[in-house]
C-alpha cells in the first residue's frame, strides 16, 4: 500500500471553520448556493475535503426545501378543528376530505414511446400534443380510503354542486357528512350555501389557507397522478377520464386509508417555533 492511501486529508482547524462559516452564511459569486467544487476551488482544498467536512456537520447546500406558513388569523382554530375530525371523528358519520384537481391535461406524444427491456428503461418523448383537459372532483372517505370521483368539465360552483349531489346519493342517509376542502370561492357560492341549507346533514370545515398539506385527499391525488397521469399517453379527453375512472375503480376496490398520526398541539408547537425563526431572520 502507498504511504497515505486511505487516510482522511490534514487540514486545520482555521481552515474547517472558514469553510463552515462560508457554506452557512455567504455565497459564490453569481451563484446561489456552494458546491463541492467551487466551495474548493475558493479555499483551496479539494472536493473531497469540502465533502467530508459537509458530511460530518449535517451540510447540504445543494438541497432545499419549501414551506409557508398560514397567515389565516383562524388558523388554529381551524387546525383542530380538522386534526379532531382526523383523530376523533364523529359517530353516525362520514368525513371526506374533498378537493377539485383542475385542468388535467390530456397530453398524447409526439412519437411512439419504447417499451421497457433488459439494460434500458421504458422511453417517452419529452414533447406532447395538448387534447384539451378536465376537472376531477374527488372526495376521499378518511375511514375507509374510498374515493367517491367524478370528472366534469370545468370547476365553477356548478359543478360544485353537481358534485355535492353525487356525494349525497353515494353517503347512505342515515349519516352525517363532514367535508374538509379549502377556501376557494366556489365552495362559498350564494347557490352552494342555499343547497347546503336545504340538505343540513353536510358540514363543511374549511382549511386554513395556504395548508393545502391538511386536506388528505391532496396525498391521494399525488398517487393518481404518479400511478396513473404523468406517464400516459391520451388521445382525447375521453381516454384521460377513462383512465381516472379505472384507477378509481381499482383503488375503490382495495381502499388504503391514510393515518393521520400529528396532534394539533404537536403541529402547533412546530408551526410557532417556525413562526419565531421566520420573525428572527426578517426583523
């Protein structure tokens, strides 16, 4: 063996807490954040260096997350309102998490894509042809993980209501309907709260705004698109409803609900140590 393979790099103290120092509080010139290469580059170690010294201290400048914080003055009013439905929910009763996932596009390719095969990966041009779009309006059973789903053209309180009517001939009678959707205008149409009026057995919950992650449904209409949407190739917006509705079928036939697990003070106390570290860096 050669003297000194395998051993970690010599570099001082001085050096580690430049580089440190450097990676949480300033940026290269032009750039947004560090990399390995140019990190090295301007304190003149190697990359290997920089990536053992990252490594030890939990760094990754080439990571990022997004967040938002709700500014809803009901904010956790609300919040436990819809957490207690989640952990607690009511007897003689059914609670849906409802939501529209507007503007689906029927995208068809340009070329024909290649099918899968030993040593290379199914293949799919990265240009499509737009064949119109639809609205899937979709209420998830948190209990069971059943979707109650339809597909209608456009989301105006119309289809709203079209929707809140399907909901009504598809919950048996005899119980309560809790929903749980967002703030969006539609849901508070004059017509919609008339109907909602004449039918008292729905309550609605509304989300805080900009919580999108406390609707559940939001989870399932991430598997939909993965499992079912993003790699389809559909010739017509009747093939795109086609394909939702036998993904509907199938879920509906082996439901999986989600569990929600997060307490409402859990999700508070990290919402209000968030909020003092938001006010920290701002003021």
């Amino acid at each position: 063996m050669r003297p000194g393979r395998g051993r970690k790099p010599q570099i001082s103290d001085q050096k580690v807490s430049e580089i440190v120092h450097a990676t949480l509080h300033d940026k290269p010139a032009g750039e947004t954040h560090w990399s390995c290469r140019t990190m090295a580059k301007a304190h003149g170690v190697s990359a290997a260096t920089v990536q053992l010294i990252w490594s030890a201290r939990g760094l990754k400048p080439h990571l990022v997350k997004t967040f938002k914080l709700s500014n809803d003055k009901r904010f956790e009013e609300k919040l436990v309102d819809v957490v207690g439905l989640y952990l607690n929910p009511p007897e003689m009763a059914v609670v849906l998490c409802m939501d529209e996932k507007s503007q689906i596009q029927a995208l068809d390719r340009t070329q024909p894509s290649l099918p899968i095969k030993k040593g290379r990966a199914g293949t799919m041009t990265h240009d499509y042809k737009r064949n119109g779009t639809t609205t899937l309006f979709a209420a998830l059973d948190v209990l069971t993980g059943k979707v109650i789903g339809q597909c209608l053209p456009r989301h105006r309180h119309d289809e709203f209501l079209k929707f809140l009517r399907t909901i009504n001939r598809a919950v048996p009678a005899d119980l309560q309907v809790h929903l749980i959707l967002d703030n969006y205008a539609t849901h508070k149409h004059p017509n919609v709260k008339t109907w909602l009026a004449k039918h008292p057995r729905f309550h609605l919950h509304f989300t805080p705004t900009s919580s999108s992650w406390l609707n559940m449904v939001e989870r399932w209409f991430g598997k939909l698109d993965d499992k079912a949407i993003r790699r389809g190739v559909f010739q017509s917006v009747p093939d795109l409803i086609t394909a939702i509705e036998t993904y509907l079928t199938t879920n509906n036939t082996n439901p999986k609900p989600f569990i929600w697990t997060a307490t409402a003070e859990q999700i508070l106390t990290k919402v209000r140590r968030g909020r003092v570290t938001l006010n920290t860096i701002t003021n």
